[in-house]
C-alpha cells in the first residue's frame, strides 16, 4: 500500500501500453477485461479493497508494458497472476460476470439441439433449447454493455 490511488492515471497508462499492440493482440493482454476493470474500481466500499485492486492492476501494466505479451502461454500466465486474483472483488462486490464466447454458445447449443433431435423427444425441447440460446446471448449483451464482464483472453 505504498502507492496512492490514482486511477485515472492507471487508466491513461493502460490506453498508452494499448497503442503498442495490435488489435489482433488485445486478446494476450486482456484488454476488454482490464478496461472493464479500471472502469468499476473507483467506488469500492471499502478503500483497502480498491488499493489492493489498483496495486495489482499497477503491477500488471508494469509486466505488459516491460515486454510484448504475443502467445497464449505468456497470456494465460498473467490471467493466473494477476486478473484470477481480482475476479473476486469485481464478482462479488461489483457484479461482473464470466465472458462467453458466441462461438462456444453457438456450439454447444447445435450439439444440444443435434442430440435431441437423435433422441427423437418432444418439440417443446426445442423450444426451451431456443430461449436458453438466446437467454445466454442477452445476457452476454446485456453484461457487455454495462462493461461487467471478465474472462481469459477476454
């Protein structure tokens, strides 16, 4: 706790290390994440919980700023150091939420929408497959656009 808390100042820094990667990159970096994260942190309850916050944050600007983050094994060593420990703050105190992928939903509900045809059941299964297809969309919009969402390569 040696550092003020200065995090509109964090939040520049982190928009000037952002111009040094390419868009294609952002994904090593968890910019999504970290952009979703400065843009809740100042108003914690209690002020011990946004200065562990900033001070981890600081810390990881530091790291991606000393080197260019362009692999999946550096970036998933960062998420575990430095976003895995924040997670909880934001989860439970700010009401952020895991990021899907489209993809991953879009997937999961052809290979669910598959098996119940193989199955042969009732066209309400369909259905119900439909809503919750579309329930986990709103909802990743939903969360998106309140800037609540956080994940690895996210």
């Amino acid at each position: 706790m040696t550092d003020e808390i200065d995090l509109p100042s964090l939040r520049k820094r982190f928009n000037e290390i952002k111009e040094f990667y390419s868009t294609e990159n952002y994904k090593y970096i968890h910019a999504k994440t970290i952009d979703n994260f400065l843009s809740n942190a100042d108003n914690f309850f209690m002020k011990r919980d946004q200065q562990e916050v900033y001070d981890i944050l600081s810390e990881y600007l530091d790291r991606i700023n000393s080197y260019q983050v362009d692999n999946i094994t550096e970036s998933l060593q960062l998420f575990n150091q430095y976003i895995r420990p924040l997670t909880p703050f934001f989860k439970q105190l700010k009401g952020f939420h895991m990021a899907f992928r489209f993809w991953i939903v879009i997937l999961w509900t052809l290979c669910l929408f598959g098996l119940v045809y193989l199955l042969k059941v009732s066209f309400y299964f369909y259905i119900v497959l439909g809503v919750l297809f579309i329930f986990f969309i709103a909802r990743q919009l939903y969360f998106d656009k309140k800037k609540k969402t956080y994940g690895f390569m996210h």
